[in-house]
C-alpha cells in the first residue's frame, strides 16, 4: 500500500511543478520528444555551515515500485540549508540498473518561477534526469568529478 501511495504522491508532485503557481518544469533540450521512463527524488543534507556536501540519498520510482538511491557529488549551492530536495524526470531508462553511473551537467542550470532551480544531468548510459529543486531558492551543483548515482542493495 505504502508504495502505490508514495507513486501516487510523486505522480501528484510531477503535476504539479507541471501546472503550478509558475513553477516550471522545463525539459531539456537533450531529451525534447522522448518520454519519461520514471520519477526520482533527491535528498541532500548538509553536515555544517561552510562545509561541501558530497552525499546524498534518492529513490527511484518506476511502474509503482521504488528502488532506493545513492548519491555522491552533490553539493547544496547555500550555506546553512540543513536539508534540499529536488524532484525530477528520468529519460531513457531502458533497464533499472541503467540509473547507475556518473551523471554530469546537461547544458546549465536554470532558475525557474517560484524560486526553484533547474538540474539537468546525463550518464555514459544515455539516461537523462531533469529535476527541479522543491526549497524556495535552493539550488544543487555538482562536484568535480559529476555526480555519481547508484542503486542501493
């Protein structure tokens, strides 16, 4: 149950950055015509003022199952956040195991109505992410090697 309502609720999010308040969700250019294959959430907490984060947690949801997410090489662009999120689309996601990888920037990254920012990112697998940070004025940046995203066991 807690997983048709968790896909029900991200489904919901989706809608909403797509109709909302002005907030947009663009695609990127990268991606134009495709469709999207599943949801993912990421979660970043910061460890203390002035100090990068490197680490983060995700989950992937696609045909109403989630798969659990490790990040690495995020970092939130704000001094003091205690926690960011950013929700987005997935492209090309021939097989789950696809996810993983070193994803890095698509383009650059925009700021979009209502405060939030634009995140684009692509793998050596040809997956494509697109997600939009959900704190008012938050945005994430990736760290020297990219963004390295893998499926928890």
């Amino acid at each position: 149950m807690r997983g048709k309502v968790t896909k029900v609720l991200y489904v919901v999010i989706a809608g909403l950055f797509l109709v909302s308040g002005g907030l947009a969700f663009a695609q990127s250019e990268v991606n134009v015509g495709l469709p999207w294959d599943a949801l993912i959430k990421l979660s970043a907490t910061s460890v203390g003022a002035g100090v990068g984060l490197n680490w983060g947690s995700g989950t992937l949801t696609q045909a109403g199952k989630d798969y659990p997410l490790k990040v690495e090489g995020l970092t939130v662009g704000k001094v003091g956040i205690s926690k960011a999120t950013a929700l987005g689309k997935v492209y090309n996601l021939k097989k789950i195991s696809d996810i993983n990888g070193t994803y890095t920037a698509v383009g650059t990254g925009v700021t979009v109505g209502g405060g939030g920012a634009a995140l684009t990112m692509k793998n050596a697998n040809g997956v494509i992410i697109d997600a939009v940070t959900t704190n008012e004025g938050i945005s994430f940046a990736f760290g020297p090697a990219g963004v390295t995203i893998t499926l928890e066991k």
